[in-house]
C-alpha cells in the first residue's frame, strides 16, 4: 500500500528594504493537502551518477578508456566503493576494506588512461564536488575540503550534523560556496578555505542576497518556521522573521530558498506527515 502524507505547502515573499532594517512579507500563500506521491529525497545517494566509462563490478570500478580496460580493486569481501564522485577528468572514491559506516582510504582515478592518479587513508561518510578542483569530504564531526588535483586537504572545519544536503555554487567567479548539512551552514571561498559555520536547522538551500546569506529555520518544539541572514564576510547574524506553523508535527521538511531581487527572497516550505 502506497504511504498516504498530509502535506502543508507554503509560499512567502519577502523584502528587506534598505530603509526597513529588517525582513517583512510582501505575499503569503499557504495550503493543506494530501498525497500518494513519493516525496523527494533530502540528499544525493552515496553511489551518484558517474560516466558511461565507469563499471560497478562486485566490491572493483572497472574503467573503459580508449585502449584498454582497467580494473580497481577496492576491498577484500568487504563494503567496496562506498562512494563516488565523477569530477571533471577523475572519478573520486571513497573505499571500505570492511564492512562498516564509512570509508577508510580515498583516491582518484583518471578517466582517460585509467591509472590512480592519487591515493590516501582518510575516514569518510561522504562526498560531494564544489568546483572543477575542490570536493567536500564529510567526515565524523568535520567537514574536509580537498584538492582534487593533488588529494592535499586545503581546509577542515568542524561540524555538528552528519549528510551534505544542498550546495548552493555563487553565479559569479569570486563568490563564496554555502553548502548545507543536517546541522549546519558552511561558508567556503573559492580558493577551498572556510570562511565561517552556523547551526542550521532546516534541510533545503540557501540564498545569496545584497549584503546577507538567508538561510531557512524550524523550531520543532514550537512547531515554527522561517528565515535567518548571515553577513556574507563573517557570518554574525543580520536578522530573522518567523513565518508561521508548521502545521504541527510533521515526519518530512524541506525550505528552498531562491532570489527574487537584490533585496527579496522568494520560500518555499514543505512539511509532510505520513
């Protein structure tokens, strides 16, 4: 039988005038429904896409190139890939030698010749790319950032929440990347350094405004939602509205997050109960 969910759905408006110093709603829809339909997933599965030159073979990766095939073999009876990541020209993995919840060794493969271009011993849960040459490695407590062409480790932050749930990449080449986890929001400059970590409560994205990083929160004790600013430079909090019920208690929450203007952000806000 399919899960049947009782869903609130909520959609906001919201401005910040320069004049204003703080947050106010310029339009409000709110409404109560029901539904069969599978909900969408909160984060990337471990194995995420990779090209069609990649294999997954029992615990090996198997690697098609133009003259040969190339066989990895990543553990002996144990978990294998536990995950993998394709970025640009290398496929990043994250090995288990045994079965257990995360990965002891990581290395990158070159998908054009096929040979290991690096390896290291690193414990890990999980990854995820940032830019052409930056991944974030999740580890027990911290979050890695690592340099794909060499596999150095650039910066390392600590982090109260396990599972990356969102990245939000910057439109121009010299902002900063926001990436989201169960308990936390991380500032990352290009050059792969930490610029600053906030509690977060809510999964979803962020959005980059004029002067703030507006991110979403929940109260499960209350039962309320709404949004907070961050200052883009050092992450000292601007400001926060609240923005209603969430309808009571819920079993699934999701706030996206999307600029509607230099000063406006436009929420969505989904809390389910099965």
């Amino acid at each position: 039988m399919a899960a049947h969910w009782l869903v609130t759905l909520a959609m906001f408006l919201i401005s910040n005038p320069a004049d204003a110093g703080n947050y106010r709603i310029e339009l409000a829809t709110q409404k109560v429904t029901t539904s069969t339909a599978a909900l969408p997933r909160l984060a990337e599965p471990r194995l995420a896409r990779v090209p069609a030159s990649v294999e997954l073979e029992d615990d090996d990766v198997v690697v098609t190139t133009a003259r040969s095939r190339v066989r990895h073999g990543l553990s002996h009876g144990g978990a294998g890939a536990f995950w993998l990541v394709p970025v640009g020209s290398r496929l990043l993995v994250g090995a288990a030698d045994r079965a257990h919840d995360r990965a002891d060794t990581m290395l990158a493969i070159d998908l054009a010749t096929g040979t290991v271009a690096w390896k290291r011993q690193v414990d890990s849960l999980f990854a995820a790319q940032l830019t052409a040459d930056l991944i974030a490695v999740e580890r027990h407590g911290s979050l890695d950032i690592v340099d794909v062409r060499t596999g150095k480790t650039v910066s390392t932050t600590p982090i109260a929440g396990q599972g990356i749930r969102a990245i939000s990449r910057p439109t121009s080449a010299t902002g900063d990347l926001h990436l989201k986890t169960r308990g936390d929001l991380v500032a990352i400059t290009r050059t792969g350094a930490v610029r600053w970590a906030r509690p977060s409560t809510a999964s979803g994205n962020v959005a980059v405004l004029q002067g703030a990083v507006v991110d979403g929160w929940v109260d499960r004790r209350a039962n309320r939602f709404g949004i907070v600013s961050y200052d883009p430079a050092d992450g000292r909090r601007l400001s926060a509205i609240d923005l209603g019920s969430t309808g009571g208690w819920y079993d699934f929450d999701r706030i996206e997050l999307a600029p509607d203007g230099p000063r406006e952000v436009l929420v969505s806000a989904l809390f389910a109960v099965e």
